[in-house]
C-alpha cells in the first residue's frame, strides 16, 4: 500500500463517484441550498490549472427571462444539430438534451478575457485553458454527484450568441450551460447509453 494512500473506504467512495456521475438532463425545480451551491464552486475552483492561470469564470444565471432565452439559443443549435446528424436525424430529436428550464440553477462556464497573458504551459498549447476549465467542471460535476446533485453540461449553443446575449468580453469563451439540480434519481447508466446512442468503448481501444 502506497505510503500515503486513503483508507479502502475513502478511496470506496472517490471511485463510486467517478463511475456514478452522470450527465442529467431530468430535474425537480426545488431550489440548491447557498451553502451547497458554495462547496460545488469551491470544488470547482480548486481544480489543477495549466501555470495556474484559473482561467474558470461561473456566471450565475438568476433571471428566469435569461434563462429562457439560453434555452432558446440550446433549442437552435439542437435543431441545426440534427439536420446535420442526416440519417440520425429523428433517432436524435427524440433524446432529451437539457433541463434549463426545469433545474434549480444555471450557470455559465466560460473561459476569462485577457488570456493571452497566460503563456505557461500555452505557449505550444493554448488550447490548455479549455483543458484547465473542463477540470473545474469535472470537479464540480464530482463534487455535486457526492452530495447528490445532477448536473448536466450543455454544448449546445453559438458561443457568439450567447456573449452578447450575457454582454461578456470579447475575448471570453463560454464553454457550457450547467445545469444543477435535485434529481428524482441518477441514470444507472449514461443517458445515451440507455437509450442506445452509444456504447462505453473498452479501454483497450483507448491504450497506445
């Protein structure tokens, strides 16, 4: 056992959640305790950062007029989305692909401007903001799925569109509309897993 290990029951728990979080997309509308919403940032805000840029920016999004027409740019794109899908097309319209008007919060995830200062670890690779954000996301995806919260990342949407619908800088980014709520229960398996959109690839197919 490694020196400096968690006990079995610690690392128990870190591997449930891994392998039970899911990216939900059914919600109840009760409200996410403050505190509870804290933690979830907190988490967040505590993922690894390529030169330790932080470059996360989580906008809350409280008006209900804001969030209905989010889900009108997510409507737009999901359509386009299908025509583009061509024989897949109806097989895709079925599926449920958000729950913004339904989960407790909203939140934007979003890369901050002035990121050309960063160069740490960018320099070849810029590209490593959107990694460092998407570990932001997945600790707050872990974190919420531990205190038994869905959370589902929306992609769906013209990122152009949405800045100057949320009157962000320029050179920001949103990557995700998250959705966070109480749930009735979390999918057994991946939604598009159950609903046969997809299968979970072995992991030999993943190894060099």
């Amino acid at each position: 056992m490694p020196l400096n290990a968690y006990t079995e029951a610690e690392r128990a728990a870190i591997y449930r959640v891994i392998y039970e979080r899911r990216d939900m997309r059914h919600f109840l509308s009760d409200a996410i305790d403050p505190e509870l919403l804290t933690r979830l940032l907190q988490a967040a805000h505590h993922a690894p950062s390529v030169g330790f840029m932080q470059p996360w920016r989580f906008i809350r999004i409280t008006q209900p007029e804001l969030r209905i027409a989010i889900h009108a740019l997510v409507e737009q794109e999901r359509i386009a989305t299908a025509n583009a899908l061509n024989e897949r097309e109806d097989e895709f319209m079925k599926l449920k692909v958000e729950g913004i008007l339904e989960c407790g919060e909203v939140l934007i995830a979003a890369l901050c401007d002035k990121r050309e200062h960063y160069i740490f670890g960018r320099r070849t690779l810029p590209e490593m903001d959107i990694a460092s954000l998407s570990c932001a996301i997945q600790n707050m995806w872990l974190a919420a799925r531990a205190e038994g919260i869905g959370l589902g990342w929306v992609s769906m949407f013209e990122p152009e569109a949405l800045k100057t619908l949320l009157n962000m800088p320029q050179d920001s980014q949103p990557l995700g509309v998250l959705c966070l709520g109480h749930v009735k229960q979390f999918y057994d398996k991946p939604m598009l897993e159950q609903q046969h959109w997809a299968e979970r690839q072995d992991l030999s197919n993943h190894r060099i």
